[in-house]
C-alpha cells in the first residue's frame, strides 16, 4: 500500500521533468533567438550613429561588417576555449557574469573622444571606434551561439544529437532584426529610443540565459564520439574546407552590399538587404529538411551566374531594378550552395565549438578580403566579380576528375582571358561606339555559351573568367583613361562620343563632362563651358545667377561637393569661393589640368578644403552669402548632409541675407519633402526647379537637374522667388534629424507618388 502511494506521489513529479524536458529546446531556441536578435540589430543601429563623422560612404559598412565578423571571431573562439577548459556548470557561471559586466556598460553610444575621423587610415579609425564603442557587448552576444548548442548537446535530450538546428533559430533571429530595422524601427523610432529599447532586450536575453544556465549546469560534458564526417580526409583540410566555404559568401555580402549601395543610398535600409539574405540562407539549410534540396540549388547556379557574368562589369545600368533583382537572386543562390555544402561537411557534436571558429575564421578571411584588402590593391571593384568566379569553384563536383583533369578543360578558356587582359594593358584599344550592338551580340553567345556548359564545371568556370575579362576591359564608345579608388568609392575618368567630351563617374553617375572638341571636330579652346548638371540656363547656373543679383554681387562662397570641378566657371571676379570635398582623389582629379581644367582655368587660387562638410563649413572662418550642396556618392545623397543639425550648421556660417541651393537629383529618392520640412524647422522658404530643358548626356552632354533654394526670406533669392515652384512643409512625414530619417518611406514616394 505504501510502495502504490510513493509511486503515486512520484507521478506528477516525472510528469513535470518531462514536461521541462520536452521544453528544452524552446527555451535554447528562444534564447538564441533573442540573443540574435540583439546581436543584428545593434550593427545598422550603430552604423547609422556614426554615419555623420564619416560622409555617408558605402565602405563603412564594409568596415563595420569586417570589425562584426571579426569579433564574432573572437566570441566564437572564446566559446571554444570556454567549453575546453571548464565543464558546463562553472562555464554558465563565468559567461552569466561577463553577461552581468556587459549590462553595466549600456546604454549603446559612440564613445566619447571620437570626434573627427583622420585624413589618412579612416578604416583602421572606424574599427576602433566600433570596438570602443560596441566591441564588448557585440563579443558577449556572439559567444551565445556555439555555447547555447553546445550545452543544448550536453543535456541528453532527445533532439540533442544535432544541435545545428539551433543554428537556425539563432539566424532566424538575425534575419528578423534585419527585416525589422528598416520597416518598423528606423522609421519610427529615433536613434535615443532605439538604444532604450535595446537594453531592455539585453535585460530580457540576460534573463533567459540564467535560465538556461540553471539547466547548463546540470549537464555532463558531452561524450566523445566519433561522426561520419571525420573519416573523410584529414581534420586539415576538413577545416580549410569549412574555412574555405564560409570565407566566399562572407566576402560576396560585403561585394553585393558595396555594390548596390553606391548608387542608391549610403543607408542602413540598404545595407541589411543582402546581409539579410546571407543569414537567410543559413535558416534554410542548417535543418533535417532545407527549404531548396540541395541539388536544385546547385543545378539552379549557372542561370543566375550566366547573364551576370555578361553585365556586372562596365555597361549602363538602365534597368537598375532588373540588375538589382538580378544580383541578389545570384548571391542567394552561390551563398546557398556554399553554406549547403558546410552543413553537409559539419561534425560531430563534440567539435561543434571547433566548426564554429573555423566557420567564423573563414568569415574574417572573406569579409577582409572585400572590405579591408581589396580597396588597398584594387583601383576598382573587381573583388566582386572574384569572389562570383570563387563560389562557381565552390561547386561540388568541379574537381572530381582530378586537378590534372581541371587544368586540361580550363586552359582554352583561361589563357585567352589573360591574352585579352595583357593587350589591353601594353596596347589599350578604344571600340568605336559602333561597335556595341556587335559587342552586345558577343556578350550573349558568351552567356549561351555559359549555359550549355553548365553541366561540365570547368569549361563554365572559364568562361565566366573570360566575360569578367571581356566586359571590364573593353566598352564600344568608351575610352578608359584613368581609375582610382578612395574610402569613398572608384572614380573613373574617360572619354566618350569618339573624343568628343571627358568625364568623371562613380558608380552610374557622372560628377562632371569636360568638352574637348566641338561637333566640327576642332579643339574646344577657352575656359572650359559647365557641362552635366551645371550648363549655362540649367536649375543650379539660374540659382546662383538670380542669388548674385538680388545682392548686388557675392562675397564668400562655399560649394560643398567638388566633382570636376565644373561650378568653379560659374564664378565671377571678386568673388571668393572655397571648395568642401572629402575625397581627396576627387581633389586630385579636379585639380589636373590634363584631366578637368576647370579649376585651373576659372578658379586657379580656390582653396579647396578636404573633410566632411559637416565638420569642415562649421569650422571655416568665413561667413558665406551662398553655400552650394552639391555632394554626392554616385547618385546617393549623404542623407547626414541633410538633417536638421546639418541645416543649423549650415546656417551659423550664412550671412544675414545668405542662401542655401541644394542639389537633389536622385533616380530614387523624392528628397524635395525632406529638405522643405528641415528648411521648415528653420523658418526658411523654399522653392524648386525641375529641370527639363536639357539636351541629352551623348550629344550636349547636359543632364536634367532637381535643385532647391533655401533663403530666410523670398526677397534673398529674386528671381527664382517668382518663378519656381514654392514648398510647403510636408505634414505626414516627421522631420529629418541625426536621430530620426525615413529611407524607406522616400524611396516608395519616389517609385508610387504620394
């Protein structure tokens, strides 16, 4: 009778340890979950802080996106020395208390004593402020991970022998902090409410993780075992093999993200999309059952790379969506199949923490590469198109016949590529612009070619070598005549239309045209006529015309943006103008009489100052009767150039009767809003001119102009006071400030009105 009621009072309890049993991998799984959550949010939160000390530049993120790999490298290596050297109970309690360090550092913030970013080393200057700044709580977060999986390994449930799923959960909760930040956090949050709510996130992950350390401490460590993975080759070059697969797709985040961003907007919104994507990728396959079977992934790779190998070097990209959709569904699918290829090759749950840091080195390795090597050696972005050509060697199978066999099928292919790249450089050939429907007809037999021979990997390999080659060496119409490359992006100088004009891009933007002969084919001589955006009777030449007489004259001038220089030949005797330009290879373009004589002919004696006009207008000693906003990055606006703060700045250094023209041309941006509801706060009018009357880039090489004029009062402005259209400030939308801005909700107004 006894023994029937103690069994009977036991009942409920191994009811209950079941239950909590059962439990378990919920409780791993929302821990991770939260963990990355956190960890993923604070990156485009971060990064948007210190946009304002660094111009608005695409490579912050690729700096940032190398300091996060970095230090994931060093979470990861700390998990792996944690679990080496402590069982679980007494490493739960040592990660608990570096959790317990890491809530008495927050708020997030830039640290202080950080103030302007040096002329040379802006790289190295920007990962030490993200390690100041955020490297302690980014290392906590990023040792969760493989310590949750590991300990979840150790706890002899059920599901515990394949703890890599948990990577799945962890990924999903980076891709949702991802997806959240640009369409519920940056467009209703300021920056100070963001960081708020991320303490109170850290509070409730380090809540769960004292949890989980109460089961953590209850767990042996985990029996040694001996997984189907370790008896193919030696753990050497097991590793370089998951060193390899990881360093690939880390460096093509940090390529497509460079590459999409310089023509849109230097923009958290943007720089998460493709992050975004790479996390994504790891939820689906890092499962029992991925979303895509492995092998349509692989069989799916040579129509996405095919027609990219063709057009992702050189050409005009007019159908920027079609490119944009196209590039992301190609680094989906490379990405895919590299991380399908790691999960398949993972080890046993005793080497977890070990697969891991090899994972994270190669990691470092490719994000390196792309954002810290690649711009030091190359004078243009030929990262990418390296590491397109790297994943198609990530292909199972490539090497199956051997590396003999390899070498054979690629030597056609491979020593016409390099022919083409060593006559081009002894002996550069320009192709007439008649040539480019031939040219174009070459590039799709080349992408036929591609695909009918996808199914042998080598001869694919090389022709997508050769494309590459082709396509950055040789453009019909185009005459290459210099590249260089800055923190700031690659500037190109060529000439166009047979020798007609010269001139300077970024990205798909041209930043000036110099005419060098007239239509009857003799030399263009004299000072040089502002092309582009800057022609005589354009928005920006009626702006400064209408300004100069409703004052009698121009004193100081500033001209925030130096492209070629062009604005300089607008200038009038007597005036004073300074240059504000932070790329100093602009600077020295600008300044080459045998590129762009502009400067040296109508402004020989403007300083021109080097930094971010942000810093550099409020420092200046002058007052200004006109400043000019003229900055961009390819076609993006530095969006910090146009906040409240930057406004108020602008104005401490303007003349009582001072005006403020603003150019904002941008193929996806409606900023016209943005800049009436800063002026607004200000109590400044506004009015706009939409620019229609300009010829066409290939034969006047004029180009179509947005621009705005700020004054305090419409009288400042004369001319243009009665003749453009005025702004009112636009009440739905908040005003922009260095805590608050909206890309997303422009970027629709832009494409869908409204």
């Amino acid at each position: 009778m006894s023994l029937f009621h103690a069994s009977d009072r036991m009942a409920p309890a191994l009811d209950r340890q079941a239950a909590v049993v059962r439990f378990l991998p919920f409780l791993y799984g929302l821990t991770l979950f939260a963990s990355a959550l956190l960890l993923f949010s604070i990156q485009p939160m971060f990064a948007k802080m210190v946009l304002p000390k660094l111009g608005g530049a695409p490579a912050v993120w690729s700096v940032a996106m190398v300091f996060f790999q970095t230090v994931l490298l060093a979470g990861y290596a700390y998990a792996h020395l944690l679990n080496r050297a402590l069982p679980p109970r007494r490493a739960a309690m040592f990660h608990l208390v570096l959790i317990g360090i890491t809530a008495m550092m927050l708020p997030i913030a830039i640290a202080p004593g950080w103030d302007a970013p040096p002329s040379n080393g802006t790289a190295l200057w920007l990962f030490g402020l993200f390690a100041v700044s955020i490297g302690v709580p980014f290392f906590t977060l990023s040792a969760s991970a493989p310590l949750l999986q590991t300990w979840f390994a150790a706890s002899g449930h059920r599901q515990a022998s394949n703890p890599y799923v948990l990577y799945a959960a962890s990924n999903l909760g980076s891709f949702a902090a991802l997806f959240a930040y640009p369409i519920v956090i940056e467009p209703f949050l300021t920056l100070k409410t963001q960081t708020a709510a991320w303490s109170v996130g850290f509070a409730l992950f380090a809540l769960l993780s004292s949890i989980v350390g109460v089961f953590a401490s209850r767990a042996a460590p985990v029996a040694a075992q001996r997984g189907p993975q370790e008896e193919v080759g030696s753990r050497t070059v097991e590793r370089m093999r998951w060193m390899a697969l990881a360093a690939v797709p880390s460096g093509l985040v940090i390529a497509v993200t460079a590459y999409l961003t310089t023509d849109i907007a230097a923009a958290p919104f943007l720089w998460v999309l493709p992050l975004a994507i790479y996390l994504l990728t790891f939820v689906a396959v890092f499962r029992e059952r991925p979303w895509i079977a492995h092998a349509n992934v692989v069989r799916f790779v040579p129509f996405a790379v095919a027609p990219l190998a063709v057009s992702l070097i050189g050409g005009d990209k007019v159908f920027w969506v079609t490119m944009i959709a196209l590039n992301l569904v190609a680094f989906a699918l490379l990405t895919l199949m590299c991380h399908g290829e790691l999960y398949a090759r993972r080890p046993a749950p005793q080497r977890l923490t070990e697969f891991y840091l090899c994972t994270s080195f190669g990691g470092v390795i490719g994000g390196a590469f792309a954002g810290l090597v690649a711009p030091q050696i190359f004078n243009g972005n030929y990262e990418y198109p390296i590491l397109i050509a790297l994943a198609v060697l990530c292909m199972p199978g490539i090497f199956a016949g051997g590396f003999r066999r390899a070498m054979t099928e690629l030597w056609p292919w491979l020593v016409p590529s390099a022919a083409l790249a060593l006559v081009w450089y002894v002996m550069p050939v320009q192709l007439p612009a008649t040539l480019e429907l031939p040219f174009q007809v070459l590039l799709a037999l080349m992408a036929a070619a591609m695909l009918f021979q996808r199914q042998r990997l080598m001869p694919f390999f090389g022709l997508v070598v050769m494309s590459f080659a082709i396509t950055a060496l040789w453009r019909p119409g185009i005459a290459p005549l210099e590249t260089a490359r800055s923190f700031f992006g690659v500037h190109r100088v060529a000439e166009i239309a047979d020798g007609k004009a010269r001139i300077l891009y970024h990205g798909t933007t041209i930043h000036g045209a110099q005419r060098l002969r007239n239509d009857d084919g003799t030399p263009a001589e004299g000072p040089p006529t502002p092309l582009t955006y800057y022609y005589p009777g354009g928005p920006l030449a009626e702006a400064i015309g209408a300004t100069r007489v409703a004052h009698g004259g121009l004193g100081h001038v500033a001209v925030v943006g130096l492209g070629t220089g062009s604005l300089a030949c607008h200038r009038k005797a007597g005036e004073a103008w300074t240059f504000f330009e932070i790329d100093p290879v602009v600077i020295r373009m600008a300044r080459d009489p045998r590129l762009f004589r502009f400067l040296s002919s109508c402004a020989p004696d403007a300083p021109v100052v080097v930094g971010d006009a942000r810093l550099t207008v409020e420092a200046a000693p002058d007052r200004y009767d006109l400043i000019v906003l003229d900055a961009f990055s390819s076609d993006s606006i530095p969006v910090h150039l146009l906040t409240r703060e930057a406004l108020t700045g602008y104005l401490s250094k303007l003349s009582p009767r001072g005006v403020i023209v603003a150019h904002i041309s941008n193929r996806h941006l409606d900023l016209a809003p943005v800049v009436a509801n800063v002026a607004r706060s200000q109590g400044l009018v506004t009015f706009l001119r939409e620019d229609d009357s300009a010829g066409g880039m290939m034969t006047t090489f004029t180009a179509n102009a947005r621009v705005v004029v700020m004054a305090r009062e419409a009288t400042d402005i004369g001319s243009v006071a009665g003749s453009w259209t005025r702004l009112h400030a636009d009440r739905t939308s908040a005003v922009w400030t260095d805590d608050y801005s909206n890309i997303l909700g422009i970027m629709l107004r832009r494409k869908f009105g409204g």
